[in-house]
C-alpha cells in the first residue's frame, strides 16, 4: 500500500508521499496555480485527483490530476475578479501573466467550493453559497443538483461564521443512491434516490427529546439540535452497523444510528462540547477521534494543549492521546475538513494545523509525529491510499 496525504491550503493544494511503513514523507507542491484550495479527494482505484477551492479573486473551480498531481486541469465553474481585471486592462494584465478565463456558467451564483465527494462514477463538489453540483465525466463538466437548490426549506437557512457553506459530503459506498450532506447553518440533508429529494434531519434522538437544552445560540432546542453543523462521518468496517453516523456540531458530538433521522449527543467526557473535525476508523465503526478547541477564547485547544480524543465505544466513553503532540504553549486550529484515516490494518490518523503543521499516527492515535511543517494555512487533509 502507498500513502498520499492530500493537503488543501489557502495557497494551493500539496501532496505529502509516504513510504511504505508511514514513517517518512516528502512534500509535493504547491499544485493548481496557487488557488485557495479548501478540499481533496482521490481515487484509490484509478489514482486520480480532485481539489476544489477559489475565492472572490480566482473564482470557483475544480482541478484534476489523473497523473498523481504531476498535471491538472481546471473546470471553472464561475469567473472570479482576477478576469474582470485581465479583460479590463489586457497589457498590464499581460505583463503580470494573467489570462481572463471564458465566461463561466454559474458566474455570479457561486463564489467558491468548499468540499468535494464521490458515490459511485459521480463526483460531487460542495459550493458557497450552499449548492451542490454533480460530475458524471470524472469532473471535465458540471450541472447543479437542483433536487438541493430547489428545497422548500432553501428561504429559512442561515449562514454560519464562514457564510453558507455546503462542506460535507458523506456517501454509502455500498449503494451511491444515498447521500449526507453537512451545510452550515442549515444542518444535515439526506438524499436516498441519488440527489432527486432531500430530507431535513436534525431531530434528537426520543431519550434527550424534550430535554432543557443549552441556552446556547448554536445549541438548538428540545426538538432540534443545532444547525451549525462543522462536519460529518459515516462508518462502516462491520456490515452491520447500517447507516451509523458522526458529527461535530458546533455544541456537541453527536451519533446517528439510523441515516440521520435522530441524534443522540455523545459529548460527555470531552473538555469542551465545540470543535471542527471528526473521524471515524476505517474498519471499527465504534471508533472515532475528535479535536475539542476553545469556542470563544480563541479556538485553540483547551488549556493550550493539544489532545486527540479517541472512544472506542461510539462516543459512550472517551480517551486523551497526547503521546508526540505538543503539550504547552499550543493555539493552533483543527478545521473542519482537517483530519481523516488511511485504510490500514492498524489505521493512521491525520490532520492538519492553520500553522501549517500536518501531524500523523501510525497506531489508530497512540502515538504522533509531525510529518510536515511550515506548509501554508491547511484547510483540509484527506488520504489516498492504494494497493499495488
């Protein structure tokens, strides 16, 4: 098995290539032109690679590779200002080595994109403000999912601190018909017919139904619990766990055990209920990590220490790994799309720091090392692994 880190940054997407025992990594980068890069997948079966980002100034766009980042090619879906400047001022433009790009389809609809996912020979790219487009041509062309756009709910969503963002995609390898979004601050969309409809599903579970809730603004309510969702994960590894999902909401933890109908919090025994990231084993469906960080104080770690926090139970219980993490003086970040698992037998953890740190453990969070450093702000982390 070979390792490749996928690493989205706010100057371009890198790649961190692994040895065969996970121990040694080198950096490839900075690819797509620089781009403000916010997500990247990949293909394990066919190698290829998807970064999607953009921004006022470059526009929104997604890239490709099929040469393990060698070459991309970029499908611009909206025109950004640095067009506006080159067509407006041609010779200066010219010296500075910018090109206007063709007019772009959604121009004016979209300003970037935030995540990216795949269900069987589609491709799927989040966008801000939140729409959802599909690829069904391994990303050359694009169409909106207008089952999402065209939702009766679209008037009441409400933007969270980064605007409205659509930044997980979550699929059912087993079945591409189904799909989980994450947007904030509209919460969690469910599709079972391929995106055709969308399901609203943020109700808590019957145990914490009718609960006093937090008075938080981002808590929700007795019926609901919050909107501003930060990230999601669904398992698998068992076959029998059905549609058992995790997210990190912005007040808590929660678990599904039926596809997102109802969640049930599992924040107890974590420092502080507020964080971006979370993620799941990829053979052990109990087992998930996540990276509590001070909410008004800064977000960065509580106590300025930074902890993973493993259960192995679905969230019933929780375990401090510290082991090769700094443990003084530390305010970074976690974001939300910042950390993800490889799919080895004893599974690697990964994530990536806005101080431009990507850190890695070989043993399921035992112990960790940094495998990168001084990279620019990292938005994402996703692993390619694949099998020779």
């Amino acid at each position: 098995m070979t390792i490749t880190v996928l690493v989205g940054t706010t100057k371009g997407a890198f790649l961190l290539h692994g040895d065969q025992d996970r121990g040694n990594f080198t950096v490839s980068g900075p690819h797509c032109d620089g781009w403000p890069i916010n997500h990247v997948i990949g293909d394990p079966d066919t190698g290829t690679i998807w970064a999607a980002g953009g921004g006022e100034w470059h526009g929104a766009g997604v890239w490709r590779s099929a040469d393990n980042g060698e070459t991309w090619t970029l499908s611009q879906l909206a025109n950004g200002q640095s067009d506006a400047f080159a067509a407006a001022n041609p010779e200066l433009a010219a010296q500075l080595g910018f090109t206007p790009a063709p007019p772009a389809p959604h121009t004016g609809e979209i300003d970037t994109f935030w995540s990216l996912g795949r269900a069987g020979g589609t491709v799927y790219a989040g966008a801000k403000p939140a729409a959802l487009f599909e690829s069904r041509d391994d990303g050359t062309s694009w169409a909106p999912v207008r089952g999402l756009s065209d939702h009766p709910s679209r008037e009441t969503w409400n933007p969270g601190g980064a605007g409205l963002v659509l930044h997980s995609i979550v699929s059912a390898p087993e079945d591409p018909s189904k799909l989980w979004l994450g947007i904030s601050a509209a919460g969690i969309f469910a599709s079972e017919d391929g995106g055709q409809s969308w399901d609203r599903r943020n109700r808590r579970s019957n145990e914490a139904a009718g609960e006093a809730c937090t008075a938080h603004p981002a808590g929700g309510d007795a019926q609901e619990i919050g909107h501003c969702v930060h990230n999601i994960v669904r398992a698998g590894g068992d076959g029998e766990t059905g549609d058992l999902l995790y997210q990190q909401n912005h007040h808590g933890v929660f678990r599904s055990q039926d596809g997102g109908r109802s969640w049930h919090d599992i924040s107890d025994g974590l420092p502080s209920k507020f964080g971006f990231p979370i993620a799941v084993h990829p053979h052990d469906p109990r087992t998930i990590w996540v990276l509590p960080l001070m909410e008004m104080a800064g977000r960065y770690p509580p106590g300025a220490n930074c902890i993973v926090w493993r259960s192995r139970d679905g969230g019933d219980s929780w375990q401090p790994m510290t082991d090769g993490l700094p443990q003084e003086t530390c305010f970074f970040t976690v974001l939300r799309q910042a950390m993800a698992t490889d799919r080895a037998a004893e599974a690697g953890v990964y994530f990536g720091t806005n101080s431009g740190s990507v850190f890695a453990s070989r043993d399921a969070g035992e112990h960790w090392s940094e495998i990168a450093r001084h990279l620019p702000t990292v938005l994402s982390v996703e692993v390619l692994d694949r099998v020779h």
